[in-house]
C-alpha cells in the first residue's frame, strides 16, 4: 500500500478518534470529564459525532471502492452541516450562559483573542446559525420542488424566500468587501502618489 493511503488512513483514524471521546464523555463513561462540560450533552455528543463521522467517511473513501465511497458522501455531507448548524443555533438562542465566549483574529500566523461580551457572542452565532439555516430551507425546498412535488408552487415560493432571505443576510458583507476594495484601492494610489512625490525630490537634479 503507498505511503500516501497510510498518511490517509492515519488522519482518518485521528479525525475519528478526536470525535469518539467527546461521544463517550457525553454519554457519561468518564463521568471526572463529564462535570467539565460548559454545553449540554447532546451538543457535546453531536459535536463529536461530526468528527467521527468525517473520519469514518474519509476512511472509507481511501479503503473502498471509488462508487461505494461516492454513494454516502451526500449523506455525510448534509449530515454535517445540519450538525454544524444545530450547533449554531443552541449556541445563539439555546438556553444558559454564553460568558465564556471568545473571539478573535488570525491570518499569516499572526491572530489574538480576547473574552466577548454575551450578546456578542449570540449574535455572531445567530449570523451564521440563521445563513444555515436558510441554506438547509433553499435546499429542502428545491427538493420538495423538483423531486417530491415537481412543480409545487409553495414549494417554489420557499425556495424564492430561502434566496431571498441568504441574499439579504450576505448583503452586508458585500457591502463591507466593496467598500474594503474601494479604500484600500485609494490607499494605494494615495500611497503610489506620495512615493512617487517623495522620488521627485529627492532624485539628483539632471544636468
């Protein structure tokens, strides 16, 4: 087998393993780790559930054959995300406390973090819980359209709802890039005109 399946293999088995010991915390086998948890069980569990899920998936994909692998990948796929968004979603509307927030920035390998405030911290959850969830809408939606109902008006009016409500979410955050692109546009030219300016005068006088 090449070296390439085992590092495959050995990542999967890690992916899978990383997530099996959240499920086994959440089921209270270790009952120490159990009093530790800062969610719910059955976050805890779900949580761990997609790693496990990811690693026995891509272990599959790497020991089977390329149609047996390719026929649960949707599955995995969509199972994954409604996890992630289940998530989101107790995190900013879910009950308890949410001071242990915290949020940050990385990038080049530089970042930093620091304590948010409750409200914060369920309102950037609830961004991104409401986008899935508008996601999983539009695709429910295209389904009961174009596979369950063809043709269903309600569910071609969902579907137009779904999009209409991921454009309005996604609105801000285009607005946000084009105005980052257009400032730092005039900020290089800004900068090009004073290096330019500066060259001028300080170049030797031409004979």
């Amino acid at each position: 087998m090449p070296k390439s399946r085992w590092a495959g293999i050995v990542l999967a088995l890690l992916f899978a393993a990383a997530g099996l010991y959240p499920m086994i915390v959440a089921l209270g086998i270790v009952p120490e780790w159990e009093e530790k948890m800062n969610a719910p069980a059955w976050v805890v569990f779900l949580a761990g559930s997609l790693f496990f899920i990811a690693g026995m998936w891509l272990l599959l994909q790497i020991l089977a054959r390329e149609d047996v692998a390719k026929t649960p990948g949707s599955v995995v796929g969509i199972a994954i995300f409604v996890g992630l968004a289940a998530i989101g979603n107790w995190v900013a509307f879910g009950g308890g406390d949410r001071g242990d927030c915290s949020g940050g920035i990385s990038a080049l390998g530089f970042g930093f973090s620091q304590a948010v405030s409750e409200i914060e911290c369920r309102a950037a959850f609830g961004y991104g819980a409401l986008l899935m969830d508008l996601i999983l809408l539009w695709g429910l939606a295209w389904w009961l359209a174009n596979r369950a109902f063809p043709g269903s008006k309600p569910a071609r009016a969902l579907e137009k709802i779904s999009q209409w409500g991921i454009g309005l979410l996604l609105l801000p955050l285009i607005l946000i890039a084009l105005a980052l692109r257009f400032v730092g546009t005039g900020a290089v030219r800004l900068f090009a005109r004073r290096g330019a300016k500066k060259a001028d005068r300080t170049a030797p006088p031409r004979s």
